[in-house]
C-alpha cells in the first residue's frame, strides 16, 4: 500500500479556499490499491438527514457518477478530536470503506495548516497528499455513458410516483438487462451471465480502445473478433483535454418466461375501483447517467457497476419529480443533464424539467441551482449548473471546441492570463457560407456567443447567421433596411450591440490610437482575463480577430497574445489551424502600427 494519497488539483484547491469552517464528505474511486484517489468534494447535508432507501445520505452525493464512492471527510477549522470524529460518523454511512480518509485543514485559507490521515486497521495514521493534475485524471478514468427511455405510468401524487419508481428500479436490479457497447466491427454485449464482443479479462481502456480502433486491431487472424486486445495503447502525443467516453445502450427484457405464463395464469384476477383515470399520465424517462471508472477495471466488474448506475440515476429522478410535486404541483418531464466545471474536475448531474417547460429565471430551478452552488462550495455569482452548461458529449463534429488549449504558454514565469471557459471557433466559409473579405467580425462575434452559450449565460443556444446580425442591427436601427443581405463590415461597435441583444450581456469598448499603443496595454487585458474571462473582440482597419489572452514577460518587457484568427478557410481540423497559426501566440509586431483598434471586451453576467 502507498503512504500517499492522492488528490485532484480541483478538491484542494477549493478546500483550502473555503473561508468558514465546515465539514464535507470526499469522493474518490480505487486504481487497484487501498488507496483512493480522490476526485470530488462536497459540503455534508445536514445531521438529521435520515438516509434513503438504498443507505445514502443524499445530498449532492446522487448527483455523482457512479463509482465515485465516499472514502472519507474533510473538516475544515478547529477539531479536537481527529480519531472521534471518524468513528462517530463511520456508522451513519452504510456504505464507507474499511479505510476511511480524512483530511483536516486547521486554519480556512492556509495550504499550509492542511493534514491528512488514513483510518487502518483500527488505527489512525498521517499520510502524505499528492495533488493531481486534472491531465492525469483524463488519462487514467474513464466515463461511460448510459442510455435508454422508459416510461412511467402513475398518478401525480408522491405516493404514486415511489411506487413506481421503486418498480422501475427493481426491474433494473432483479437483472432483466442487458448492456449494449457499439464497436465499428463487432459490439460488445453484456448481461448478468455473459460477455460477448471482449474477453472478461480486458479492461476498461481495451474496451475503449476496442469502439475507436480500426478493424484489424480486433482480429485474431482468423477473422473472428472478439477475442484478448493485445496491441498496446498508443499514448497521445498530446496531454489529454477531455474525460474519454464509452457509450453504452440499456437493453431492457420484454420477452415473457415460462414461469411470468404460470404465474399470470395462477394469479387472481383484481380489478381496481374508485379510480380517477384523468389523473393517470404517463412520464418518459430518458435515463443518462454516467460511471467513472479507472482504467485498469476488468469488463467482469462492468455488469453490476452499470446496473447501479441505472439504479441511482432512476433514483435520482424520482427524487426530482418527488421535489416538483412539492414546489410545483406537477410533474413535468425529467431529464439530465451532466455538467463538468473545469472548478469541480468531475461531472455532475442534474434533472431538470425538459424543453423550455420552465424557463432558467424560474425561482424552484435557480433555489435547485442555488442549493448545488452550496454543497459543492462554488461561488454564486457564476452560472455552473444551468442547461446551457450541459456538457457536449463529442462536441460538435463541424466546429473546434477551444484549440488553444495544448497551446504552450510563451512566457510561464511571466504573467499570464486566458479566456476561462468553452467556445467554438468560427471562421471564413463556415456553413456552407462565402463571407471571405467582409465576415471576420461576424465570425468573431460568433466565437463569443458561442463562449456564452456554453458558459450558460444564454437560454437560446443557437448562433446568429449573418443574415441574423444584420436584421438585429436594423431592428435596434443601427443600419438601414438595406444593410440586410449586403457583404458590409461591422466593426466592435455593432458587436457590443449585437450582444447586448442576443444574450443580454454589456460590453467595454478600449479605443487603442496605433498596434504600438496595444503592446503597451497588456496589464489591462490580463485584467480582463483575470475578472471576466471572456473572449475580447477587436477591430482595426479592415481585419477583425478574436483575442484569447495575454502573456507578459516582466524582465524583458514583451508582450504576446492569444489570437484566435477568422480568417481561416479550410477545415474544421486542429491540426492545420494550430501549425498555420490560425490559432497561436502573436507579438507586439502583429498588429499594424499605423491603424487605430477598438476591442469590445464583454462583462460577465453576475447569476446563478
């Protein structure tokens, strides 16, 4: 067994960021070892929380993929006693490991004050703590993603809803499921009995590796699939920027046995009375619930962890159609949405009402937001878990999701800051659409839309057309009918407008005089960086480009950017628009000193 533990760079950070003393439970999940690495954090639901009917003291802990399991506290503030603390919640939770964790940060704020202990063979140890960077988590976990839709037919009461939820889970429980994993050649089934597609043996990494690689990694030489993966994973040549994902399809049982004939024709028939049929709906339940494996488990382990994952997310909705019934007087549908902030390191799911049934601003969705922003002691003037920030599972396969980010920094001693968040790059001869030689700035403004809608920020996800800006420009009376449909520049100005509009976000225009005079204000552009974090349009002469952030070098007094550059023509492709330097680290010299320059810099919201 290590002496170390470890933990992701995202929970210490936010531990030792609390400023009041408080107490949390930790999540993390077994590489193999006794020891956990943990990967999560949030504050504990009140004592007199009882548990629920599978042992969970619920919390934010449902809300979790499976398999990160609760392997300790932390207790930030003064303790007297370490060791009582431990065994005086060791048997509130049904389900802790033998060798809980425990980590003390005596002083809130102070790194320093931090202690860590193990809890082994009846004996309380002090351990070291390894932060790990969120790169090594991509590496070693992996996420797998499962799907189906049910359908629930009860009344909208709570006690109909239990019940039938509860039926749902059994189904799910008693094993009439079947797993199904896509592969290219040949899919990978699984049930409570049997593998098919992979051997038992093979682990979670050859399973991936199995739905991504060519054909002929999966032949035995006798063209049967199938059998024990044996060539080697190839290591990306590049540090990993995302979980990876194995999606997987429930396969529910409808066939009907011998035995289910035997007992309908033994059983009584019943025949409810009193029965209000107006009351009867019937729910669909889109199960998306998500597991976080290491990559070294076996696929033997994969049948129970997808069955409970199922098992949780249905409880999890149960309780959100349960809270809706309570606040709202009505179900409406349910369904998941997972988020990953780059804050939290981890995923985290919530059931939302589906559609534009409630719109983000109604007070039960932002008090459900607002409870989640505490447990899992995020700030709250920052929007997390609204739907815009659901994460987008592969992305759009048409657009680059921020192809900056393996990006080396040009000054790392220096002082650097970048855009915090998600965008996707837009540039010339997207869509099918010519605007080669007048649509940089449309292609800019774009970018940072796409930043808010992905931040959350905006109800609507959808991206203006061209056609669309001009029509907002005329609407607000900018620009004159004839403005629509025409290839007319639009500079910073009409940017700021166009957002104010679309996302409803206020915009600061910085008039720089020359290219020479930008140079010299990088310590207000790292100050945008620092407090908003949003992309920053600028416009000078005839060229529009989309600044990323700024690095400075204090010894030599240099100053690069980050630009992201809608110029580009060719294919939606990291490669080239990384080795063009479409996408890249520019110096003073960049810019054009006889031109003057506008950048319009949009303020982040402050919401839930």
């Amino acid at each position: 067994m290590t002496d170390t533990l470890r933990v992701s760079e995202h929970v210490l950070k936010r531990i030792v960021s609390i400023k009041e003393p408080c107490t949390g439970q930790l999540f993390g999940s077994l590489d193999g070892s006794i020891m956990p690495t943990i990967l999560g954090f949030c504050k504990m639901p009140e004592n007199d929380t009882p548990p629920d009917d599978d042992g969970m003291r619920t919390g934010a802990r449902r809300n979790l993929p499976c398999e990160m399991d609760l392997y300790g506290w932390v207790k930030v503030g003064p303790l007297e006693g370490v060791e009582e603390f431990i065994l005086a919640q060791m048997p509130q939770e049904a389900d802790i490991t033998d060798f809980p964790v425990f980590l003390h940060l005596l002083t809130p704020c102070d790194r320093t004050s931090l202690r860590t202990y193990i809890y082994l063979q009846g004996k309380l140890t002090k351990i070291e703590c390894q932060s790990v960077p969120q790169t090594i988590l991509f590496d070693e976990f992996y996420l797998l993603r499962i799907q189906c839709t049910l359908a629930m037919f009860c009344e909208q009461s709570p006690k109909s809803v239990s019940e039938n939820a509860v039926r749902l889970r059994r189904r799910v429980a008693m094993g009439d499921v079947a797993f199904n994993v896509r592969a290219p050649a040949s899919d990978v089934m699984i049930n409570q009995h049997r593998t098919a597609g992979i051997s038992c043996e093979e682990n979670v990494e050859s399973l991936h590796r199995l739905t991504t690689a060519p054909a002929a990694e999966r032949d035995d030489g006798f063209g049967v699939p199938g059998v024990k993966v044996t060539k080697k994973a190839q290591k990306p040549t590049a540090p990993l920027t995302e979980y990876r994902v194995i999606d997987v399809e429930v396969l529910l049982k409808k066939s009907i046995d011998d035995s289910d004939k035997q007992l309908r024709r033994d059983a009584c028939n019943v025949t409810i009375d009193n029965r209000n049929e107006g009351q009867t709906v019937k729910i669909p339940i889109q199960v998306d619930c998500l597991a976080m494996l290491h990559r070294d488990t076996k696929v033997s382990r994969l049948f129970f962890a997808m069955v409970e994952t199922v098992f949780r997310s249905l409880g999890l909705i149960e309780l959100a159609l349960l809270e809706q019934l309570r606040e709202l007087k009505r179900c409406f549908v349910p369904k998941c949405f997972h988020v990953l902030a780059r804050e939290l390191g981890h995923f985290v799911t919530c059931v939302y009402p589906y559609g534009d049934q409630l719109p983000e601003t109604d007070p039960f969705l932002q008090a459900q937001r607002a409870a989640l922003h505490k447990q899992f002691a995020l700030p709250t003037n920052r929007p997390f878990f609204r739907k815009g920030n659901a994460y987008h599972f592969h992305g759009n396969k048409q657009l680059l999701l921020n192809p900056h980010q393996t990006l080396a920094v040009p000054y790392p001693d220096g002082q650097t800051a970048i855009v915090d968040g998600v965008y996707s790059y837009h540039h010339y001869m997207q869509d099918e659409f010519d605007d080669k030689g007048w649509g940089c700035a449309y292609r800019s403004l774009q970018t940072l839309i796409s930043w808010f809608n992905r931040q959350g920020y905006s109800t609507d996800q959808t991206i203006p057309s061209h056609a669309d800006i001009q029509k907002c420009l005329v609407r607000v009376g900018d620009k004159q009918p004839s403005f629509v449909g025409s290839r007319q520049w639009i500079g910073s100005t009409e940017v700021s407008i166009c957002l104010n509009e679309f996302v409803g976000v206020d915009s600061r225009i910085m008039h720089v005089a020359s290219g020479a005079e930008l140079a010299m204000r990088g310590r207000e552009l790292v100050h945008h960086f620092q407090l908003q974090g949003t992309p920053i349009m600028i416009g000078g002469g005839v060229l529009a480009h989309t600044i990323l952030g700024v690095s400075l070098d204090a010894d030599e007094g240099q100053t690069k950017f980050l630009i992201l550059d809608p110029h580009y023509t060719g294919v939606d492709e990291l490669g080239p628009v990384l080795s063009k330097g479409w996408c890249g680290w520019k110096g003073g010299d960049f810019w054009d000193k006889s031109s003057y320059y506008n950048l319009c810099m949009p303020q982040r919201p402050a919401m839930i």
